[in-house]
C-alpha cells in the first residue's frame, strides 16, 4: 500500500516568487488582449505568436540544458508555468506537444545533431511536433499498430496511417511510432522504433478529422512510401515501445489533467461571490476541495518523477481522477448558474460552458481512455 | 520521514497486528472493555503521544501521533484513543500533565452547570453523543460556572450513563449529570470560541486520518479478495469490472490519504484551518464511494458479520458525520472564500504558494 502514498511538496520562496513572476505576465497580456481565456486551452488554443512571445520568456523547454537553449530550471517551475498557464486559460496548443514530449524525448534519446537542429527551435515557440500513436485499427490497443517502415539505402520507406493525431495539421513534425520488423504475435512490443517524419514530405497526406463541434484538432496521417532518412530515427532501432511508455508518466499527472475546465470553475466562483449565494458557493466549494486534493497528488507525483522513483500507477491515477474531475466541473457548474452555454455568447460564463460541456468527451478518452488506465492500475495493484 | 517516526509507526502496527484482531473488534461491539490492549497501548506511550515530556507525556510531534491515530483506523482499534489523546493535548494547552486513563471530551455547548459548593462541586446537565462515554474515567467539558465559560475533567462514575452507539457500534452514549457532587483538581477559564474550534478542527483532523486508514484497510482487503476469489473459471481480479472496481478504490485512497497528510503537516507548522475542512470533506466523499465499490467487489461474503469488511465500513459511514460533515466543512471553505472578496479563486488556491498578492 505505501507504494502509493505521494510526498507532500512545498514550493520553495524562489518558486514563489517565480509563480508571481509568470501570473503578472500573464495578467499583463491578458488585459493587453493578446489572448482570450478559454477551457482546454492547451489543445484547442493553437496561437503561434503568444508561443513566440512564451519562448522570449524562455518558458518553453525550460528545463533543458542551455546549450539547446533551455534554461535549466526545475521540473517545478516548469510545473509552475503550466499551471499559470492553464489556469488563466492561455493558448498553448501549438508548442505543447513538443514542449512536454518531444523536446525530452530527443534529450533522452536523440542523437547531438536531432538535439542542435530542434531543440533551440522548439525553445523559441517556432517549431511545432505531433505525436503519431493509434491508427485507424489501434486504438486502446496499441501495440497492434500495423503502421511500417522498410528499411532501404540511407533510411527507411514509411508506408501507413496515423489517426486522432492532435495538431498535426498545423505542426512541422511528427513523431511516429512505426514497426521496423515483422510482427511477432508472440511479443507485440518488440519490433517498433520512433521515427520522425517532416509533415511537408512528399507522400505525407493530413486529412482534418472534425471533432463532435466542427473544430479541427485531430487528424489522419497517410503515408505512401514516405522516405526517412537514417538520422530521423529517435533512439534505438526496436526500442519504440519502450521509448514511448517511458513518456507516458508525465503526459498523464500534469496538471493539463486537472485544469481543462478551470477558467470555467474560476468564473463559476466569481458569479457566486458576487451575488453572495452561500448554498451555491458551498457546492462549488466541493469541486474546489476536489481540485485541491488532485494538485496535491500531481504534485507528488512530480515531485517522485523529479527523484527518478516509478510513479506510472499514481499517474495513471491522477489522470483517472483527474479527468473525471474536468468533466464533473461542467456537469455541476451548469446547474449553479442559469445560462444558455453557447460558444458564441459574450458572456464568459456561457463561454466557458459551452467549451467544457462539448470537450468533455475527449478529457476522459485522449491519452489513454479511463478505463484502459484503470486496468493498468488495477495490474500493478493485484501483483505488488 | 525521520527514523524516530518509522520506528514508532512500526511497533505501533506491530501492536496492533498482535493484539487488535477482527475478533477483539467483535468483541468490544458486543460491550467488553478490551483492557489488555488498552495497557498495552498506556505502557507504550502511544496514550501520551505529541504531549511534551516535560510535563510527562511521551514527546514526539503530531505527525507521530496522527498516523498513529491512521493505524487505529486501518485496524478499527476499538478504544478512545483519539479522544484520549485530543483531551491529553487539552489539557497540555493549560499546562496540565497527562493522564494514563481512558478519557473522552465534549466540547460544545454543553448546558452544563457547574456549582462550588464549600469545598466541591455540584454538576447538573446533559452531554449527548459522547463517545466512549460508558468506557471512559474522565469527560473534559465546557460549561458554565458562576456565569463564565469554564472548562473541566469531570469523573464520570457518579454520572448516568445511557447507552447508544454510532453505525459501527461504537458506544455513542448521553452522560447525566444529576445533582452530582464532586471533587474537582481544576477548572480552566476559557475562551469558549477558539477552544471550540480548536476542538472541532483537531476532532476532524483525528477523524479523516482514522478514515484514511480505513480505506487503505478496504482497499487491502478488496485486493485479496478479488485475487483469491474465483467465478467463471478464474479470480475475480480478471475481470475488467473489477479491476475498474480495484481503481476506483486506489484512486479515492491515495486522494485520502495525500488530503490528510497535507492537512497533518500543516498542523505541525501551526496554520490548518482550511487544510483540515479540505481533508475531512473530501475523505467524507471518498468513504462513500469506497464503501459501496469495495462492498459490490466483496458480494455477499462481505455484508456478513463474519467478514471484517463492515468492521471498516461501518466506521467509515459512521465517522463521517463526526466533527464536519461535508456540508459543514463545504460552507466554512465557501465563507472563506466570500471574505477574501477581492481574491481569484486560483489566487485563493494558490495563496501559501505565492510570495505576495499579485495586484
């Protein structure tokens, strides 16, 4: 049982500092108008500029080394950054993928040149990557992608289809988890690698997949006879699935699992301020109690990521709990205020609801869905 | 953790292990004094803990003593201990020494009167709900005496004890005092107010530590049972109901537990207020949903009484109610919230987190 049992964190008084330094800015640029809040901001707010402006701050790969032009902060304050950032309902789509995933994944196994040509691209907010997993057979059942790349002179010929693949029709690159040998039914993990595939390659065909509102997030990716060459293959040939999985711990306990619909509990708790309503507030002060035990768990689990412990059970249920929680704010948030939620209202409040209310699907299936994640726990409980 | 720490948590469980069995449990419901056990627990300090030796208690800090208390919880330790050690740390407050006997405490409003008359006392009045009540020598009470809010140990064996329980059977009884004349060592002039809270904040506190070990405790047990449980030709852990089942109660614990150690360790650096109402609400939700999953895991072996498992839900529906329910906690956060007017919500959550307010 203690195996489960996070650390308690405390932000140290430079941290806290930081926190005030990144919430000002924010502020600033808000009441600038250079953004608009919104729910789930980090995949449906896609705004290349405010990511250039973030880079100036050098609040994209910030932990990476500086002669890839990170500022070698903690994993904390990045922590920080992000839960500012989501929070106030910042655009973060367009850099959020390589900033959480790709960037480390080259850290840890990138070769120096993948490393000098696209980290100090990604640090300036200028260079977008998409992460190319299921496929339109492999959904929760990943290791039965059939998606292949044939080894020939100098590289590898990519043929297949990615799908659900958020962004990649406004990123530059994608990175593919693809089989560069047969399929051994026998061991369904072996046999993959990471290959990286420029989304302007000839024989690279994007294809917008319209999410339940109209709006583009996702897409399928074809590719017919993409050529590849050696020097985009992340890591060791045939450590695909590992190199993957190993990515997976901080994709599910950040705090983009707890904070999707913020700005709408946020404003839900203005509203009730304002008109006094006691009976309403306490309710909404259930979801905030929820919220705060959820960060405390995040924070744990980053804490245990930071001292290179095995959190992937914890973090598989910070995302449980975590996603559930996004979708519940919605769910209650709706009957503490009477509204008409619309995307288009002008008020903020309908705004707000209409964003979570129609996202809240994709809290509980993107990344791994629930259920899927709660079998993993449910393994790892049974066997220790 | 220090190695103090570890090697206190360690024999306390070794204790427990030993000597509080499902069958002791049982045994206490039934309405024996498990004196044994109590000795045990008053030789090995653990009566006394966080009191300062200097005035005679064991020492250690109070997050020694609250995951004692957590232990009592995982194995359902049919004693007052919590009441026991919070009126010890009353006492404490006013300087007084310990005392090694079972004690229990009613801060409240109690309509108590309490006379001087020549060189005693005379006591008249009703306390409910006061647990332990019937196993207890002493009750630390507020009442009022010569019109002033007082607080007193008051003996409890000339007083009349009517007998009731909680949901888990644990003595939950009304003391009488009727025209009782007594000696008292002491009587405290208070602030009624602050103790009051006081009380209510480390009772919650107590509690959702108490039920976080009983989750964890729940979830231990839903584990085994649905590995060595076999249905359809195979353990019950097979199914992907249940191992969504076995999740849930992960995921609801590990929230519990993270809450309550949150709210432990700003008891220890002295500012708690908000920490506590967020651990006991949402341990309160989580004992819910734990007890119903953990309970359909367990079929019809576990609403026996031969199954340990009511022993933890009954106590888990049981304190609930104790010091706060969710309701209770949920309107002191939404009060809070409404006298930091012109604070965000994220500021609000983020406030011992930020170096000062942002303008």
């Amino acid at each position: 049982m203690n195996k489960l049992e996070l650390p308690i964190f405390d932000f140290t008084e430079e941290q806290k500092v930081f926190r005030n330094e990144v919430r000002s800015f924010l502020q600033e640029e808000k009441e600038k108008g250079t953004f608009e809040s919104k729910c789930d901001s980090w995949l449906s707010g896609y705004d290349p500029a405010f990511s250039e402006k973030l880079g100036q701050k050098g609040w994209i790969g910030m932990t990476w080394p500086k002669e890839y032009g990170g500022t070698e902060r903690s994993a904390i304050e990045r922590y920080i950054v992000i839960e500012e950032l989501l929070a106030i309902g910042a655009p973060v789509a367009a850099h959020w993928f390589a900033d959480r995933q790709t960037g480390p994944l080259f850290l840890r196994f990138g070769t120096e040149k993948q490393k000098q040509e696209f980290l100090p691209k990604i640090v300036k907010g200028k260079c977008y990557f998409s992460i190319g997993l299921s496929e339109p057979n492999s959904g929760s059942d990943l290791a039965s992608i059939s998606t292949r790349a044939e080894k020939v002179e100098g590289g590898w010929i990519l043929n297949g289809a990615k799908t659900w693949t958020s962004g990649a029709h406004q990123s530059h690159y994608l990175v593919v988890l693809c089989r560069t040998e047969k399929k051994d039914p026998k061991n369904r993990h072996k046999g993959m690698s990471q290959l990286l595939v420029d989304i302007s390659s000839p024989g690279v065909t994007v294809r917008p997949i319209k999410f339940l509102t109209g709006e583009e997030h996702f897409n399928e990716v074809f590719f017919e006879n993409v050529y590849i060459t050696e020097g985009n293959l992340i890591g060791t040939e045939g450590n695909g699935w590992e190199q993957s999985m190993a990515e997976l711990a901080y994709e599910r306990s950040g705090p983009e699992r707890i904070l999707s619909t913020f700005p709408l509990l946020e404003e839900l708790v203005r509203l009730l301020k304002e008109n006094k309503d006691t009976d309403r507030l306490k309710e909404a002060m259930k979801l905030v109690t929820s919220l705060i035990s959820l960060r405390l768990m995040s924070l744990g689990v980053a804490k245990y990521l930071e001292e290179g412990k095995d959190v992937g059970i914890s973090a598989a249920l910070v995302k449980d709990l975590g996603t559930k929680f996004e979708r519940n704010v919605a769910e209650i948030a709706r009957l503490l205020v009477s509204s008409v939620p619309s995307v288009e209202s002008d008020i903020e409040i309908e705004r707000y609801l209409a964003q979570s209310i129609l996202h809240a699907p994709g809290f509980t299936l993107r990344g791994g869905t629930n259920e899927i994640l709660r079998g993993i726990v449910a393994k790892g409980m049974v066997a220790g | 953790m220090s190695e103090m720490h570890e090697l206190i948590i360690d024999s306390t469980t070794k204790i427990l292990k030993d000597k509080c069995t499902k069958e002791l449990v049982d045994t206490v419901e039934k309405g024996v004094w498990p004196e044994d056990l109590w000795n045990v627990l008053v030789e090995s300090g653990i009566t006394t803990i966080a009191v300062p030796d200097s005035i005679g208690g064991t020492g250690g800090d109070y997050i020694d003593a609250f995951h004692i208390l957590r232990l009592a919880g995982k194995f359902s330790l049919p004693l007052p201990l919590a009441e026991t050690l919070i009126t010890n740390w009353l006492l404490a407050d006013q300087g007084e020494s310990p005392l090694f006997e079972p004690l229990t405490f009613s801060m409240k409003d109690n309509t108590l009167e309490i006379e001087q008359v020549e060189e005693a006392y005379l006591v008249n009045g009703t306390i409910e709900n006061v647990p332990w009540g019937r196993f207890a020598n002493k009750i630390l009470v507020i009442g009022q005496m010569n019109n002033q809010n007082t607080m007193a140990l008051l003996p409890l064996e000339k007083a009349e004890i009517q007998q009731s329980s909680n949901l888990a059977g644990e003595p939950m009884d009304t003391v009488i005092f009727d025209q009782v004349k007594m000696d008292l060592d002491n009587t405290y002039q208070i602030d009624k107010d602050q103790i009051m809270k006081k009380t209510m904040l480390l009772g919650a506190l107590a509690k959702a530590v108490m039920m976080s070990g009983a989750l964890e405790k729940a979830l231990d047990l839903s584990i085994q049972y649905a590995k060595e449980r076999e249905q359809f030709g195979r353990p019950l852990f097979k199914l992907q109901v249940i191992q969504q089942y076995i999740a849930t109660i992960a995921g609801e614990t590990v929230a519990s537990l993270t809450i309550s150690n949150k709210a432990i360790s700003a008891f220890e650096q002295g500012s708690y207020e908000e920490e506590v109402a967020n651990a006991k609400l949402k341990v309160n939700e989580s004992a819910g949903i734990v007890s119903e999953i953990a309970h359909q895991v367990h079929g019809a072996i576990g609403v026996t009484h031969e199954h340990q498992l009511h022993q933890l839900t009954r106590r888990l529906w049981s304190w609930r109610e104790d010091f706060g329910d969710e309701n209770h906690w949920a309107e002191q956060l939404a009060n809070r919230v409404l006298n930091n007017c012109s604070q965000s919500l994220w500021e609000f959550i983020t406030r011992s987190e930020q170096k000062e307010p942002v303008k």
